[in-house]
C-alpha cells in the first residue's frame, strides 16, 4: 500500500489539528507538523533515497514520528517500520509511506 502525501496531511489535520510547516528551502515537498503548546516537532514527511534503510528502490516518502519511547523497540521491524531518520531515535520511529 503506498500512501500520498495529501492523505497524511488530511490524517495528521483530523486527529492533531496541525497543519504542515515547509522550512526547508532546498527541498521544499519536505514538511514537518509540530505540537501546538511546545512547537516541538511530532513528524517530518520527506522524500528520502530508500538504500539509507538497506532497501533498494530509489526515493520513498518517508513519515517520522515522533512516539513513546517504551513503543519505538516495539514497533521497529525494518521492513516498514525503522529507527527514524533525521530525529531523536529514542523518541521517534520511521514509516516508510511508499514502501509498494
């Protein structure tokens, strides 16, 4: 299943009420959804090139998130599911979207 990136803005929008930030001028479709009380962020969705999972493919849309700590051992298996990448690895857990 490979989700698009309209269906995770609509998600995160729904259950958060939080829309995407897109600060990143040199790769502008990378969008980060922060907390509204701490402006911490709680995902970042980005393009990202699958082999920095040991996958092959090419470039996948990447959702990390930001998660309880006791979950991400959990919920890593590294065939969708990773250690996030470009956040705090204790706290955050990495789907790869587009995987099919």
């Amino acid at each position: 299943m490979s989700i698009k990136r309209a269906e995770i803005y609509k998600f995160i929008d729904k259950n958060f009420s939080v829309k995407p930030e897109f600060p990143f001028a040199t790769t502008p479709t990378n969008a980060i959804f922060r907390e509204k009380r701490s402006e911490k962020w709680l995902a970042l969705l980005m393009d990202l090139d699958a082999s920095k999972f040991g996958l092959e493919g090419g470039k996948k849309l990447i959702l990390n998130l930001k998660c309880d700590p006791n979950l991400v051992n959990i919920l890593i298996d590294s065939k969708e599911i990773f250690p996030a990448y470009h956040m705090n690895k204790k706290h955050s857990s990495c789907v790869i979207a587009s995987l099919r």
